[in-house]
C-alpha cells in the first residue's frame, strides 16, 4: 500500500519526488522538514547498504579481500551509479541481480518445500513472543516492528518511486511494479527467514551458530547457498542475496541527488552539476561508514520507518481530497505513527530517550489520535468547500 499509492501519486504528479508530494498534501512546512529527513535517510540507506553487502562478500572471499576492500569497491560503484545516466550502469546490471535473486528465492523454496533431508521446526510452543535472552528490553512491539521491518514497509522506497514514475510509459504498470515488487520482496524475505531455521534447526540453534562462527550473516548465507544449491547455484543465490542491498545503496544516492537538485534547482543535465551534489553526498557517506554499525543500522531503521509514516499520511490526504477510499491507508498510518514514537521513547539512549514501555506506548497511541483528529479536521474542511462550491454553482 505504500510503495502503491506514492508511486501512483508521483505519476500523476510528473514524476515529482517525495518531499514535493508531501509537502503539498501536508504543508509547506513539512515540506522543508522531508527534504532535510528524506536526504538523511538516503544517505543513512547508502552507508548501511555499502557495509552489509561488504560483509556478505567479505566473508566468501579471500582473506586480504576482507569487508574493507569490498567497502571500496562498492563505494566506488555506487559512486558510478550516483553520477552516470540510469540507462547506462543501474539499467545494464538490473536484469541480472533480478535474475540471480529470483533463482535464489525460487531455489531454497524447492529445496525446503521437496528436500526429504530439509525440516522447518516452527518452534510456535512459546507463542510470538520476542526470542531474544532479554525479552524486557526488546519486546516485540514496537521493536520488531523497526528493527526488522523493511521487507514489510520502507519510507525509503517512496524516495525511490519518482525515479521509477519517471521511466514509466504508462500508468497501468504501477501495478506489477510498485505493489508486485513489493509482494515479491515480502516473499524472498520469509523464504530467508524460513531457510536460516531449516538450516539450523530452530530459533536458539540459530543463535547458537551466530555465536560459534565468524563473517555472522554473509557465512550462513554461503553455507545455506552451497550446501543447498550446489557451487553453481550457491554462487548464483549469494550473488542474489548481494544484489538486495546493493541496489538499495546506488539507487539511495541516486536520490538524494536528485532531491537536493529538485530542491536547489539545479539542472542534471551536465556531468558537472551532477558532480557539484555527489560529491557532499559521499563525503557524508564516508564519514558515516566510520560510526558502530549496529547504531548505524537502528538510526537508519526509525528513520525509515518514520519517513514512511509521512508518506502514509500524505497518502491518506491526497486519497481523501480525490474522494477516494482513505481508510486504506489511514489505518497503516495511523499504526505506524504509534510504531515510531513508541520506539523513539522507549529505545535505549544510545539511540533513544529510555522511557518506559506503558510510557512510551501510551504516548504513541496518544500521538496517532492527536493525527487521527487532525485528518478529521481536515475532512470537514474539504467537506464543507465542497458543499460551498455545489451551492455557488
């Protein structure tokens, strides 16, 4: 739903990016403040998204080829992605990470789904509660909702919908491509999901494995992938796996270029333009790269998450000024502006303000309603001009 209508929206808006889209759904000064966030995040998305596939890789290859080196190399490609035209690096090497991800998904299944050798424990005896040693810090809710949410919802792929609304020739293939990428993306998650139990044997098996060998998730991706699939298909599935993130990071960049462009006014067309954005960008890049990634990737997993709320909200005005069917997504709205603002009180201070868990749930609740009763303000409001403009005519 929310991959579905920005996209839409940006279609009918030209291909406008985010910022422009909220900020004339939800106000010139919200507008201003999604610019700043919506760059933040972008280049939060590109530092994550240059270390995890660098682990992933790092931990397949040789050992002078370690996490750093793939750090460079994929800094430099995202560096390409970010400057070059779409049509001449993202567009060549699109068809075949999507290749090699759909072979890895559709393979492990296979394997899980007729493999006699292959048992998934689903392990449901102690209930959906959160698996951690310490369940009191890390509940499920809110924290599942942030930590692991991105195969669910993004706002960072709201950024991403002009540059696609941009390419497309028509409005009919926002269907397959903004809700069928992300029905896809849901599947391959659970097939990873799934695969890393069968693999180990269950949740505390899992993390038993995590605590007994190195390279953490790039080496169990290569011993599920080889030990499956075979040294052909292994490599095919991690190559699958990598290119996930990777075409997360250079289409980030790529972004927020484009929105600090949109927002300074300043035209694309020339390599020097493009250079005089890119490169403040990856200086910011760079220097994130040197932050503890786990705080790194939590930053990046509220911002998201928060960014999305706006989007959703900018979603359920745009529906409603349309006399369209809001309620679509005036519930995923209003649900996850409680996911936000309860994890933002109630995470850790590294990354939080530490409040207590009824606290900080309460004042989430508390929030959506306060938004819930702006909205219906505002439906009166276009209720009534309505009704202002039937009796004029």
């Amino acid at each position: 739903m929310h991959d579905f209508t920005s996209g839409v929206i940006s279609i009918r808006a030209r291909g406008a990016s985010l910022p422009e889209i909220v900020g004339k759904e939800l106000g010139t000064g919200v507008r201003h403040v999604i610019r700043i966030f919506s760059v933040l995040l972008l280049i939060l998305v590109g530092a994550v998204f240059v270390i995890t596939p660098a682990s992933l890789i790092g931990g397949m290859t040789l050992e002078w080829m370690d996490q750093w080196f793939w750090v460079g190399v994929i800094f430099l490609y995202y560096m390409m992605a970010t400057v070059l035209p779409i049509d001449k690096l993202i567009g060549n090497l699109y068809p075949i990470f999507g290749i090699a991800l759909l072979f890895m998904a559709t393979g492990l299944l296979a394997v899980m789904l007729f493999s006699s050798d292959v048992t998934l424990s689903l392990d449901f005896a102690g209930g959906l509660s959160s698996r951690v040693s310490d369940p009191q810090s890390h509940p499920v809710f809110p924290m599942m909702f942030v930590s692991i949410a991105c195969g669910a919802i993004s706002g960072f792929h709201a950024t991403q919908s002009p540059m696609m609304a941009r390419c497309l020739t028509n409005e009919k293939l926002a269907k397959p491509i903004f809700y069928g990428a992300m029905v896809a993306e849901g599947i391959v998650a659970l097939i990873w999901a799934a695969a890393a139990i069968a693999f180990t044997g269950g949740y505390e098996r899992l993390a038993e494995y995590f605590a007994t060998h190195t390279g953490g998730a790039g080496t169990l991706v290569t011993d599920i992938s080889m030990t499956w699939l075979g040294a052909i298909g292994g490599i095919l599935a991690i190559i699958g796996v990598v290119a996930a993130p990777i075409t997360s990071g250079d289409t980030a960049l790529r972004s927020a270029r484009l929105i600090v462009a949109d927002m300074l006014h300043i035209g694309q067309a020339k390599a020097w333009k493009r250079l005089l954005i890119s490169i403040p960008i990856f200086a910011l890049v760079s220097v994130l790269l040197l932050i503890d990634f786990t705080v790194l990737w939590r930053y990046f997993a509220w911002s998201n998450q928060t960014l999305a709320v706006f989007t959703l909200w900018a979603a359920t005005v745009y529906l409603a000024r349309h006399r369209k069917a809001y309620m679509i997504t005036l519930a995923p709205a209003a649900f996850m502006a409680v996911v936000c603002v309860s994890y933002i009180l109630f995470a850790p201070c590294t990354e939080g303000f530490g409040l207590s868990a009824d606290l900080s749930l309460g004042t989430g609740i508390a929030t959506a309603i306060v938004f819930i009763c702006l909205f219906s303000g505002h439906i009166r409001r276009l209720s009534s001009q309505s009704i202002n403009l039937k009796t004029d005519y």
